[in-house]
C-alpha cells in the first residue's frame, strides 16, 4: 500500500462523526485525534469498530478531559473504548495514569488496571494501587465522583492542597472514595497521620466535618513518646482545626497509657497538642476501673483529669471501691469504698506520679494496714473504718494518716503476741 493510501485512511479513521449513541447533556462525546495506525470496521448501521496504535490521543467534545495510551480499540455498539499501555486520562477533576484501561463514556465509567495512579486536582490527594473503578460525576447521571479500589490499595487523602494540611494515609482490602471528602475502607484497614495512627476492620471518614469512625477491632494510638491507646468494637473521633480533638471508644473499651490503664462499656478522651487532658469511663453492662502503679479503682463510671497526660485526678461514681496494688503480701489488700471516690495524685521526688489523696464519700469504708517498720516486716495490725466521709492522706507512697468524718466508728485490731510498752 502506497504512502497516499495510508494517508487517506488515517484520514478518514480520524475523521470520523461521533455516532452510534444517544447522548446526555454532559456525557462524554469521544474525539480520536491521532493514530499512527488506524483501522475502521463499520458492523451495522450506525455502529462501528475503531482501532489505533503507534500512540493514541483522545478527547471529549465540549470538556477538558483526555485521553492518551499506546493503543486504543474502540466498540460503538457496546459504549466502550479500551486503552492498552501507559494509559494517561485527565479532566477537570483528576490525573489517572495506568497500565490499561475501558472506558464506557455514556456511563461515564473507567477502570482502570496495573500500576494505577490518580491524583484529585483539587485537593492532592492520590490513589496507588493495581485497580480502579471511577465513577465521574455527571449532569443527570450521579451528583458526586466515587472511586472504588481493591487489593490494597494506597490513598493519601487530604481534605485541601494546602501544604501544611496533614493527609491521612489510608489502606484496606477495599477503599471507596466520594467527591473531595469522604472515603470509606473495609478489611484490614490502617490509618496513619503525623498525630495518631488507627486500625479497624472497617472505616469511614468524613473530612469535611473533620471526624471518622472504626468498626471492629478498632484502635487509635497517639504518636507522642509517652502515648496513649484507646481500643474497643467501635472507636470514633474528631479533630479540630485539623488536629485530633477526640477520640471514643465503645463495647469492650479499653485505654492505656504510661501511668495507667482504663476499661468500662465506654472511654472518652479529650486530647490537645497529641496528649490525653482528660476523660471519662462509663457504662452498663460492665463495672468501669482505673488502674496505675499504685491502686485499681472500680466503680460505675469515672471522670479522669490528665492534664498534658499526667494523670492528676480519677473521680469515681456509683460503689465506687479503690485497692492498693502495693499490699501484694497482705492477706487483704488495703482498699478504701463509698458511693464516690476521689483519688489525686502528683509527682513524687523520683520523678514518678505518686496517689497523695484518697477520699471516699457517702457510706464511706476504709480498711488498711499498719506495719510497725517501713520495710513492713512482720505481720500488720488491722484498721477498719466507716463514716459518712474518709480521707487518707499519704507521703512517699505511705499512709500518713487517715481522717474519719461524721457517724465514725471501727475497729482497730494487733497481731497476737505484740508487746506494748
């Protein structure tokens, strides 16, 4: 075939009319703009097969959207143009490079294979992974763009282009993405962010009212040395002026950090500068409890005061009962209970938070220990207390001494053969 020949039907395989198809007010209408090597089959009226290799250009009439790749076939009657090898599509919307493609313009459907990229023009966010499926957002058709990825993929969302905005580093078996700020994930799910990492089973994110939430074998964890965990079947959170604000945790709730380790039906946390300044512990079918070094205190609810997470205060509500966790050779641990409990703690000289205050209210009972040497050699004499109000006060880990107030009464007892004086 002479070189006029060819001419001639690169000509007319680019030339010819968009046909085969009604069309939507916004649809894509494709144009083939080049082809080194083109060939044209007509099968019905008004129906054709295109195909084009040697490098392929593509666009949609009256829209900013393209379309490039090695090769390209294209099927009228089934609304469909395949795209093989370094595949690049742009609208107003997104940057998708790939290693194949099929397009359905009517459905405004692509899907995308090997080594997809997308990123939203928008925002910065990017989609990395071996499949896409993109929904493009059309007049009629559907309000919102969605994405839907498999196998793993990788998505740095963020909710604006703003440098300083912190992405949320997403993966999951399965990520569904809607417009610029949501996203679902499911499977294995990881969220990862400069202030606080995430797992789940499941995961929903909505950036732009700032807040997500993990269903199954949920956990969020700050990333500051001193940390904190915070786990349970359903973890929520939010975060304010793009920072985390607040974290909950519900069914099988369970937190940790440093100094102490929480448990209740639910735990609640307010967090600032990527630190725990305080929560509460509730619920019904199960007793909340606090725990650090030096007591366990269980009770219905809990209100935790931990500024920049230093644990300064536990108040307990509802039978409210705390333990020494420091009495492991006693029979009977000393323990103090009432309808409310208050312990305070503060920092001790070596550096540790030590409890300085223990004071129970309302049916108050207090039970202790009184060793005659500090080393707590030899068996302990028995103090037993009630009133409407009990205060112990301590000092480097010791009783100090204990006050009680209103309808007082107990009993004191000594081990047998101790001699007095």
């Amino acid at each position: 075939m002479g070189p006029a020949r060819i001419g001639a039907l690169l000509v007319t395989f680019l030339a010819l009319p968009h046909v085969g198809r009604a069309q939507g007010p916004s649809t894509c209408r494709p144009q083939l703009d080049s082809a080194r090597i083109g060939r044209h089959v007509e099968i019905a009226p008004g129906q054709f097969h295109q195909f084009g290799g040697g490098g392929v250009f593509a666009r949609c009439l009256d829209q900013p959207t393209t379309m490039q790749a090695d090769s390209v076939a294209w099927f009228s009657e089934q609304d469909l143009m395949e795209f093989i090898g370094s595949v690049r599509f742009q609208d107003s919307t997104v940057f998708l490079d790939a290693d194949r493609a099929r397009y359905h313009p009517t459905a405004e459907r692509l899907e995308a294979y090997g080594s997809v990229r997308l990123e939203n023009q928008s925002t910065g966010a990017v989609l990395e992974g071996p499949n896409l499926l993109y929904l493009r957002a059309v007049t009629g058709l559907r309000d919102t763009s969605e994405l839907y990825a498999v196998d793993r993929p990788l998505v740095e969302y963020r909710p604006t282009r703003d440098p300083s905005a912190v992405p949320y580093v997403i993966r999951g078996d399965h990520v569904r993405l809607q417009g610029d700020s949501d996203a679902w994930a499911g499977g294995d799910v990881t969220i990862d962010r400069e202030d606080f990492a995430a797992v789940g089973d499941s995961a929903t994110l909505e950036m732009n009212l700032g807040r997500g939430v993990l269903i199954g074998h949920a956990q969020v964890a700050g990333t500051d040395s001193g940390g904190y965990t915070i786990s349970g079947d359903r973890v929520a959170f939010r975060l304010t002026d793009d920072e985390l604000s607040w974290v909950q945790a519900q069914r099988n709730a369970r937190a940790r950090s440093a100094e102490w380790r929480v448990a209740g039906d639910t735990i609640e946390f307010n967090v600032a500068e990527d630190m725990v300044q305080g929560g509460s512990v509730w619920g019904d079918s199960t007793r909340s409890w606090a725990r650090s070094a030096q007591y366990a205190i269980e009770a219905d609810s809990l209100a935790i005061d931990s500024p920049d997470q230093l644990l300064t205060e536990v108040r307990s509500f509802g039978i409210a009962k705390a333990t020494s966790m420091l009495d492991t050779l006693s029979v009977e641990p000393d323990w103090m209970a009432g309808d409310t409990l208050v312990a305070r703690f503060d920092d001790a000289p070596s550096g540790r938070r030590i409890i300085v205050l223990l004071e129970a209210r309302g049916s108050a009972q207090a039970f202790y220990n009184i060793y005659e040497s500090p080393l707590r050699i030899g068996p302990p004499s028995i103090n037993y207390s009630r009133g409407k109000r009990i205060t112990a006060h301590f000092r480097e880990d010791m009783l100090e001494r204990v006050d009680v107030l209103e309808a007082a009464d107990g009993v004191y007892l000594e081990p047998a053969g101790r001699r007095r004086p």
